[in-house]
C-alpha cells in the first residue's frame, strides 16, 4: 500500500502542476464562496475532457433542466460545467486525502518496524507489569528452504522481577459451588483439560476466594491449564482459601490433568512456546534477552504483523468519495425540490399582484414588467432574497424586450417552469392574447382562492417533513436520558 499511495499523491501532484492553467480563462471571475474547489477545476476538467467523462456528464437525463431551474439569470452551459467540475472536485479531494491519511499510517508503521525490534525483548521494570507482545515468525529450514512455518503468536513478557500477591479478606464460602463453578468447561475433578473457572468473588456476598495451586508449571495462578508438555495425566492439588473477617477455612481438591494432543503446526507451535519460555525462565533477571532464531532443522526470522489500516483507509477514502459523487446528484435534486416549493408558496402573491395592477388599468405585458421590475429593484438596491418565480418572469421580461410575442415568451414561461399552476396562469394569458377573455379577471380571482389553499397545504407539508426531521435527534436524545438513567441503576445492583 505504500507503493499505490505514494504513486496516487504523486500523480495527483503532477498533473495538478501541469494543468494549473489548463483551460483557465472559462474559470474568470467565479464565486470563490459558492465554488470552495476551485483551484481544483482546472485538473477536474482536464481530466473529464480526456476521459470522455465530460460530455457523458453534461448529457446525463435532465442535468441541463435541472440547472437551468437553479441558475435562471447564469450561463447555463458554464453552470453545467461548473457543478460537474464541482462534483469531481470532491472526488478528486477525498480519494487524496485519504490516500495521505493512508501513507502517513504506513510510514509510521515501517518506521516502527524498522527502528524497535529485533529479536531482543527488553523486559519491563519492577513494578510495571507484564506486558503482552504480538509478533509473526517465520521458521526456515536450513536444509530445504521450501520447508517452512509461519503464523502470530502472543509472548508474556514478564518482569523483571516477579513478585506474589496475597488476598487480603476472604468470607465464608459454598464448597459445592465454588468447586462446580471453579470447574468451568471441563466434566469433572478427573477429567481436566481446559482452563479453570478461578473466581475470586461469590456473587451477592463479601467473600473473596484465594487460589493456590500445588504445581504452577500445570495449573497457572489464573486458572490456564499448561498440559501442552506433559505426555500422561497427572495428578495435582488445589487449594481454596476463603476468609470471613478472622476466620480462614482452606479446601483441598484433587485434580487430574490430562495431556493435550498435538500434531502438525499446532506441534511446531507448541515447540516455540516451550522454547520462549524456557529462554525468558533462564533470563528472568536480565534487562534484555533474545527471542531463539533457529529450532532444530528450522530457521527463525520475526518481524511485526503488518497492519492493514492504510489500506482500510485507502478503501475507505474511495468508498466516501463515491458517496460524495452521488451525494451531489441528491443536493440538486434537494435545490430542484426547495425551488419547486419555493414558487408554488410565491405563486398566490403573484396572481394576487397581477389582478390589483391590470384592475389599475395596466396592460398585461405592463402589469407582468412592473411585477419584474420591482422584484429586480429590491434584489439590487435592497438585498432582497432570490426567487426563483420572479426571476422567471425577469427573464421573460428580457425576451420582451429582445422582440419575442407576449404569446411566445408567455407559453415559454409556463414550459421553463414546469408547474401546474405557472402552466395554467401563463395559458390564461396567452389565450386572452390571441382570443380575448372578459372574464380573464375573475378567472384569475377564483385561481387565487384557489391557490392560497394549496399554499396552505404547502405549508402544512413542509411543518409535517420538518417535524419528521426532528424525530432522529429526539431519539437520540432519548437513547442518551435512558443511558444516564439506567448505568447508575445497574451499577448499584452490581450487574
């Protein structure tokens, strides 16, 4: 993984520095806040153009609408151009920085590797603690390299200096409990060939338990069971020792441990364990001591396990970008549905605007320029918020102006659009246009009605979709109270 990061970072580089101008003068004056990516576009284009990707993009089934509705007043082409720039812009972002992350964990790991071990172990101080190290080892037969061994094994690397704990109180304790619980996985007292049970405390009482076994080479203070290198059972004992404030009451048990069977890898295992400790029993006061490097017809070389995060995070990183690239797509459909639902809320005042001035006397066309021009007015002069209904009229406005029929940019209006309610008004114009309608006013009046219901069903929809959107963090937050609630509660009960 250290080879494809590298490769990937590097490429970026060298194409980022080559394309740095590369079709540069279509990126003039872009909004540096609404396109944070920009000093990527140039290799995004680049790289779309040279793919063929571009043009696939750009054809995609109702991109070009979808834009269009967004950016009425823009160039509809370099709007195009720009969100799927945009969209590969993130792609091209999140692959990288994964690809980073991923080198940097890498590095770190070769540099562990190459600078901490060998196969000397430094034993922790006198106080420290044991300490537990994974390593792989490869085992090489001198005679016939194409004999080998590999596999992880887990080393106790024990202090310095070992040192016995005693319990302090122990109560009063049930025999037979203590000995079907100490049993653990195995039958019976004679049939032990599993790790024991050793508790040290009886549930739902103050007595605290002691184990001592008679042979700590068979049975370990912790209850493991080391029966790998004994060839027939053996017999031991096991004493318990429970003590209730001044009271002491010890119980013996006779066990009999039986040999576990071996062969194959589990056998060359079981060679290199009794080896490593063996060698960390005969250097148990020594600071360093050396892990064995041949066994018999094998060779041994260590080293740590790599890790596999780097190319988890590489996978990672092409798993987000993908959902970032689609992740786009959703955030225009998201705009297209906000702008939707932004008109159909507009429309009631529009209508309502349209009857009060053509009422006054105006004219069709004048009554829609001064519907136009008073929304352009407050966006230049006053800050007013963008939209969409009234930039759709804007632009209607300017085909006017251009020499297109009232009819013409009417029905164009209702097609660009694209909602019922803007199709059925712009009809009601254009028929009055080339028929004449007396009644268009009234018409318009009963639309109005009409249409202040529908807002109000508008309204009611989005508080409802609003509402929804709340439930997540709600249950969140519940989950959370009952959280708080509940550890405290099961902590006191001793669960």
């Amino acid at each position: 993984m250290l080879y494809v990061n590298t490769i990937i970072i590097i490429t970026f580089l060298i194409i980022f520095i080559k394309t740095n101008k590369y079709d540069k003068d279509q990126f003039a004056g872009i909004d540096k806040k609404k396109h944070s990516l920009y000093f990527l576009y140039p290799l995004a284009s680049f790289l779309l153009k040279k793919t063929g990707l571009e043009e696939r993009l750009i054809s995609k089934g109702g991109l070009s609408e979808k834009i269009r509705a967004i950016h009425i007043r823009d160039n509809r082409e370099n709007q195009i151009k720009l969100f799927c720039y945009q969209k590969t812009s993130f792609f091209i972002l999140s692959i990288l920085l994964f690809s980073g992350f991923s080198l940097v964990i890498q590095i770190q790991d070769n540099i562990i590797k190459a600078n901490t071990f060998s196969s000397q172990l430094t034993r922790p101080e006198d106080g420290q603690g044991n300490e537990t190290i994974r390593l792989s080892f490869r085992m090489v037969n001198k005679s016939n390299k194409e004999d080998y061994y590999e596999d992880e094994i887990i080393i106790d690397n024990k202090e310095r200096i070992y040192t016995d704990s005693e319990w302090n109180q122990i109560l009063e304790e049930i025999i037979p409990y203590l000995e079907e619980e100490m049993l653990g996985e195995n039958l019976d007292l004679d049939q032990v060939d599993k790790d024991l049970n050793f508790i040290n405390h009886i549930p739902q009482s103050s007595i605290l338990v002691e184990w001592i076994p008679k042979d700590y080479s068979l049975i370990s203070r912790d209850g493991k069971v080391n029966n790998r290198d004994i060839d027939e059972k053996k017999e031991t004992l096991l004493t318990a020792i429970l003590v209730y404030q001044d009271k002491k009451v010890e119980h013996t048990m006779k066990l009999t441990v039986l040999p576990m069977e071996f062969e194959g890898a589990k056998l060359i295992y079981k060679q290199l364990v009794d080896t490593i400790d063996k060698r960390s029993e005969g250097k148990k006061k020594s600071k360093n001591w050396n892990l064995p490097e041949q066994m018999g017809d094998y060779s041994i070389t260590w080293k740590m396990p790599r890790s596999n995060l780097s190319a988890a995070l590489l996978l990672v990183g092409i798993f987000v970008s993908a959902i970032l690239w689609f992740f786009k797509d959703r955030e225009l459909e998201d705009k297209i549905k906000l702008r939707n639902n932004q008109m159909l809320i507009d429309y009631p005042e529009i209508i309502n605007k349209f009857i009060l001035l053509v009422n006054a006397g105006m004219t069709i066309k004048q009554a829609w320029t001064k519907i136009a021009m008073d929304y352009k007015d407050s966006i230049d002069n006053r800050g007013g918020e963008v939209r969409y209904a009234y930039e759709e009229m804007l632009l209607t406005v300017n085909e006017l102006k251009l020499g297109v029929s009232e009819a013409n940019a009417y029905e164009d209006f209702g097609k660009r659009v694209g909602l019922l309610p803007f199709m059925k008004f712009s009809s009601m114009l254009v028929q009055n246009l080339k028929k004449g309608n007396k009644d268009m006013v009234g018409m318009l009046k009963q639309e109005a009605i009409e249409s202040f219901g529908e807002r109000k069903e508008i309204a009611k929809r989005l508080g409802e979709e609003a509402s929804t959107k709340l439930l997540g963090p709600m249950i969140i937050m519940l989950v959370i109270v009952v959280v708080i609630i509940m550890v405290p509660a099961l902590i006191s009960f001793g669960i």
